[in-house]
C-alpha cells in the first residue's frame, strides 16, 4: 500500500495485488471507497461529500500519478 495524500482525517491509498479497474481508495476513521482513476466515478463503499470533493481537489491533477502507482503496483 502506498498512500498518496494524508490529510487531517482521511487519506488516499492505492494498494498492490488489488483487483478491478485502476483505482485508489478514500479512507478515514468512519468510511472507505474506491473511486476509478479514468473516470473519478466511486466504485464502492461511502466517503462522506465533503471529504470526497477535497479527495478529488487533490486526485483530479494528480491523475497520471495515481495511475503510474497503480500500474507500478498491480503491472
């Protein structure tokens, strides 16, 4: 697992050996999702709005990042 961005309260992790699409998870005390890297749409779980448009603020122009990590991880 590597984490991408911490914040306070949350962080963004993309994991090896995942499955599925390319994706990277949003996870806090409370929640965890998997948001598609191609498309930001959430794949699965709950994230609370405001954590996911300050998660996305931060995934949109570090898109090809996510993805290099992701490959790097599950290539």
């Amino acid at each position: 697992m590597v984490t991408m961005y911490r914040s306070a309260r949350w962080k963004i992790a993309v994991y090896a050996r995942d499955h599925g699409i390319p994706h990277f998870h949003i996870e806090g005390p409370d929640f965890r999702c998997s948001v598609a890297i191609a498309s930001f749409d959430l794949i699965i779980g709950t994230v609370p709005a405001s954590v996911l448009i300050d998660a996305l603020e931060w995934a949109r122009p570090s898109q090809a990042l996510l993805m290099q990590t992701w490959q790097e991880l599950n290539g």
